[in-house]
C-alpha cells in the first residue's frame, strides 16, 4: 500500500507519499480500506518531530479516517467485510489501509456520506470527553469554546446545544464569528479585537462560563480562571499557547473550581472504547437527526497531505480539512 511517511521531522514537504508494507490486523483488530483521514493540529506537531506515536501505533499520522471493512483479525464479532465504518486511531490514518482496534470503530452514521464521516471520530471523542464525560456540562449552563471555528470548535458548539447550554466562542475575526453564530454560538468574542473574560462576563451579568474548553494552555490560563463561574470546570486540551504557566490557587479556591488537561492518543484502549461507546450512544443519534454534522473546509488529495497541512498551519479554515485516499 501507500502512506504518507516522515522520513525527517521539518515543514508540510517533510511528508512523503511513499510504499509501505500493509499492515495486518491483530487480535481484535480489523483492517479498513481507508476512503478518507482527517488533519488534526497533533499530526502537524508529529511532522514536527515533537508528537511520536504511542509505543505499538503506526508510524504514520492520521489520528481518525472512514473507510471500508477489508478483512478481519482473530477474535472480532459484530463486524463484517464491507461494512462502512469511521475511526479513532492512534496513528495510520494517512495510509490506504490502517489496522483499527474494534472498540474504536463506529458505523458511518445515517445521513453522512462515507468521506465526511472522517471528520468525527476524532473531535467528537475529544469533545465528550471532555465536556460532558469530565466537566459535566448541563442544559442551561455556559460553554466557552476557544477556537470555535476549529474542528474541535464548531463540534462543541453543536454538542453544548444540543443538550441546552448557551454557547460562548473566541475566533480570530468577523467571518469566522459569522460562521460560528450559523452553527449555534450565542456569544461571539473576536479575540484579536476584545477580551473574553470582559465579554463573557458582561453577556453573562457576571456569573462567568461554568465550563471551558481551551487549547491555548499556558497564554490563557489566569483569564481563564477569571472567566469561571462559580464551581467552574476548565478543561485544557491543548497547549498551542505553550505549556507552563502561573495557576492562581487563591482564585480556583474562591471558585470552587476544577482545571482538568487531558489527551486522547496516548490514552489505553479500553478508556478509547469506552469514550467511543458513549458518543454512540449520546452523539450518534443527534448527527442522525440532523441535530449535528460535521463541517468540513475543504478536501484534498491524500498524496497532497502536505497542502493539507499548510492550510491547517495558516488557520484559514473552518471546522475539518480532509484527505481523501
């Protein structure tokens, strides 16, 4: 088969679209014809040389995909050769053919076609996990979303909707705000030109967010706080703002509040398969209903995963950039 390789870390010419053996399904495992992957901000941090695959993954990035049931490895049942299905990898997405543990597979859910479902897996763990699996986030409560024209983004905004909550966003700009109010956002804070802690507590008389989902780490880490409401969760899932900075404790105490960081690649394979049971269970039939869909910017060639890259890397899109085998 073919892949997308990194023979050396460096910019988007650093992958290389090259042969590679195929890979064989293990014990639970199922080999899946991929028909499209998805670009996430960790595939370009391994590009980078800064994100290695956890120990046993595939060496290629590619962290969710749809495609085709291939073939079957020992031991799988409720699966067949030829079902459509969509994917929460460890790595290996960028290739023709991945190898995938059965407890991170799900269906293609009804009402999306098989290339768009490489848009969910992914985002929709992530944001579950994090928003209603760790910070319990209730109908009527405040969501802020940093990034809200994201992958990640505009699935929280749908999600945080579709159960009840109102919906605060930052995004860099007019259009990217417009795009954001389009999918739910109540508040719009454009974080080039205002303060998100000012705005989200003037549209919130005060009280703040009760839970935020931030990828900025370290950069926001003390307004975030300041933006909390009383027993506010703040759910740090990405450091793109860098890694360490000063946590007020006498305010997190004042507040009653949480800060939570998780990720979701290095995690273990039963914690995988239990978020992915939960958002088929909670989040399948919301994008069945039409509730929810993937937003996806554009598509690209999967030998062309390098212009995929530049793209997420100049942050012009909104929602998901994918590739297409």
């Amino acid at each position: 088969m073919y892949a997308i390789t990194i023979p050396e870390p460096g910019g988007p010419e650093a992958l290389v679209w090259a042969e590679v053996p195929d890979p064989v399904p293990g014990e639970g495992e199922v080999l899946v014809e991929v028909a499209a992957a998805a670009v996430n901000r960790a595939d370009v941090l391994q590009r980078q040389g800064f994100y290695n695959p956890p120990p046993g993954a595939s060496p290629y990035p590619g962290l969710e995909c749809s495609g085709r049931i291939a073939a079957l490895g020992p031991g799988v049942s409720g699966w067949s050769v030829g079902d459509e299905v969509c994917a929460l990898l460890s790595g290996g997405g960028y290739a023709e053919k991945v190898a995938v543990p059965i407890g991170q597979l799900l269906p293609v859910p009804d009402g999306v076609d098989l290339a768009q479902a490489a848009a969910l897996p992914e985002v929709v763990c992530t944001v579950w996990s994090n928003v209603f699996m760790v910070s319990h986030l209730r109908p009527g409560e405040t969501l802020l979303v940093h990034g809200g024209a994201s992958g990640i983004g505009t699935m929280a905004i749908q999600l945080g909707k579709a159960i009840g909550a109102r919906v605060a966003v930052t995004a860099g700009g007019p259009d990217k705000l417009a795009r954001c109010a389009e999918l739910g956002a109540d508040i719009l804070v454009d974080y080039r030109e205002q303060d998100f802690v000012d705005e989200v507590l003037k549209a919130t008389d005060g009280v703040g967010a009760d839970v935020i989902l931030d990828i900025m780490g370290a950069k926001y880490l003390e307004r975030n706080v300041r933006a909390l409401a009383v027993n506010g969760r703040l759910a740090v899932i990405g450091l793109q703002g860098g890694a360490k900075g000063e946590l007020n404790l006498g305010a997190l105490l004042t507040k009653r509040a949480a800060v939570t960081a998780t990720s979701l690649r290095g995690r273990l394979a039963a914690e995988k398969a239990a978020i992915v049971a939960a958002v088929r269970e909670h989040v399948w039939p919301l994008i069945a209903g039409g509730r929810v869909r993937p937003v996806v910017d554009r598509t690209l060639p999967l030998s062309d995963a390098a212009e995929g890259h530049r793209v997420l890397e100049a942050s012009t899109h909104v929602g998901k950039v994918l590739l297409t085998a």
